[in-house]
C-alpha cells in the first residue's frame, strides 16, 4: 500500500466513480482499476461493490476513508514543512464553513491570510448546521470548522476557538417602512412579510417567535439555500431576519439594516482536530485566534458590523 494509491481511493469516492476520477487525476483508468485492486489485494478486503456500470463503497471501504485522508494530510504536512522552514512557501487549507460565518469573519480571514500567505490557496466547503461542519472535520474532509450556534459549544474530540457574536438584524427592501440604522424591536416587525429559513436554525426560531405574537405577520417563502436570502429582499418579497455578518453586503445592495433590540446571538467559532494540522492550516487557525482577541477587546459587535 502507497499513497498513490490511497489517493486514487479518495478520488474514485469523491468523484462518484472510476471514469471521473480518472479524468480528474489524468490517469488511465485501466492504470486506475489495476491500483485498486492491487490496494484491495494488499488489504485483503474489497473496497468497492460493482453495480453496474458504477460502484458503491464497501463497509471496509467506509472505514478505510478517515484514515486515509489523515495520512494523506500527513504527507502533505511533512512536504509542506520541509518546504516551508522559512514561512509558508505554498499548500492548501481546507475549511468547512457556514453560511453567515462564511461572510463574516471568513472574508475577513481569507483576505488577511492571502496578504501574508499568497501561495497558499484557500478552499472551503459549505455547510449548513453545526453537526454538519464538526462530521466534516472529524472525518478529515476539512481540517478547519467554522460554525454558528445559538450558544457556546463543545465538541467531544474537537478544539474549539471562540471568535465571536453576532447580534440578529432585520434586513428590508429599500422602500419599505423600516428605517436604515435605527433600532427596533421584535413586535415592530409584526404585519411584515418575512423570508425565513428551514426550521431547526436559530435564525427560524426568531422569525417563529415574532409570527407567533403577531397575527397579522406570515411567513411568504421559505429557502434552504440562506444565500438565496438577500436577492429576495432585494426583489422586495419580504424582510429577513439575520446575523449581522450579512449588514456590509446587504447595505451595498441596497438593502436596510436595523439593529434589533432584545436579541439573540450568533455564537462563531473554529473547530479543528487536536492534530494532523498542515503547517497552513495552523496558520490560518492561529490568524482566526489573533482576530478573536482583538474582537473581544472590542466594543460588542453591532449593525454596522
């Protein structure tokens, strides 16, 4: 067993199958079914059952998944360290991120690692709950998490960086009776029209919460994708109630932003492993500790962001 050929394993999975992966790693797949056989052989197991003209992973195929991402992001460590003593000379970290936490305080990461580290590319994979990012990392798919819940968190097995809160804002088209900036309260938005996300998320529960003391308030569409969000305020379908990550954005796109007072709080943090961290991604996850320093030395974050 190699790591070519636990590299050709892990891309056989994630592109569905031996003809993708092949193209996608530039190999013959002739090349590609003799290595995997012979890892097969060498194992003892099968790791693949044929069906058809495709194939499903085997239960030993499952198990051998984790482990073979984590040697391979061991492998890349120990290159990435030889070639980087002097600062990091290139690499990839690979971070699973929600959607409002991949707005705000991402950008802001991303944006300041590629000043410091430009040869390193950074790669993210979208996530849409908690338990979705911290599977991701315990799996190894991703060696960093970023996420979002209604409070702190700890995850067994899990390192968990504390970064922020972010207070919940209205977000309304640009005509209709909210007024950009000024404060209002959670009754004030009774008789709107309200763009909601599925239930289960913080950012439902609120909107549940205010259509539930107003009777004339309904909710007119509800989206998974929270991307999908903004344009519809746009459009002027209804007002949206979310994390102030999105005020920036919202605000040149014409949209208004009130602070909304009581609220609840976005709690973000980073998740990663305890080890099998690239020497890029501990950079990125010491620049996200550093960045959380500052912001909880800082005034609690607001509308204005």
């Amino acid at each position: 067993m190699d790591a070519r050929q636990l590299e050709y394993f892990l891309a056989i999975v994630e592109h569905g199958g031996f003809s993708k992966a092949g193209a996608a790693l530039h190999v013959a797949q002739p090349s590609l079914s003799q290595a995997m056989a012979n890892l097969e052989a060498d194992l003892g197991v099968a790791l693949f059952h044929r069906v058809g003209r495709g194939v499903v992973l085997s239960e030993a195929g499952q198990e051998l998944l984790e482990p073979s991402r984590r040697v391979l992001r061991d492998l890349a460590a120990v290159r990435d360290t030889a070639a980087g003593l002097a600062g990091l000379r290139g690499g990839r970290v690979e971070i699973a991120t929600m959607p409002s936490p991949g707005i705000e305080p991402l950008t802001t990461l991303i944006r300041r690692f590629a000043e410091l580290h430009p040869s390193v590319t950074v790669s993210t994979q979208a996530a849409f709950t908690p338990d979705e990012v911290v599977s991701l990392v315990r799996s190894g798919a991703c060696e960093l998490g970023l996420l979002g819940s209604a409070a702190p968190g700890q995850w067994s097995g899990l390192d968990v960086l504390h970064v922020e809160e972010q207070p919940f804002v209205a977000v309304a088209p640009p005509d209709g009776t909210i007024e950009d900036g000024s404060t209002i309260r959670p009754e004030d938005l009774s008789g709107q029209k309200l763009i909601a996300s599925r239930t289960g998320s913080l950012m439902r529960s609120i909107v549940d919460d205010i259509t539930a003391g107003g009777a004339s308030t309904e909710i007119v569409t509800v989206v998974d994708h929270r991307t999908s969000i903004l344009p519809l305020v746009i459009a002027g379908v209804g007002v949206a109630v979310l994390p102030s990550s999105w005020t920036s954005l919202a605000r040149r796109c014409g949209a208004v932003v009130a602070p909304i007072e009581p609220t609840a709080h976005l709690h973000v943090a980073m998740v990663s492993l305890p080890a099998h961290l690239t020497p890029a991604a501990r950079g990125f996850l010491a620049l996200t500790g550093a960045l959380a320093q500052r912001r909880r030395g800082a005034p609690r974050m607001t509308a204005e962001g």
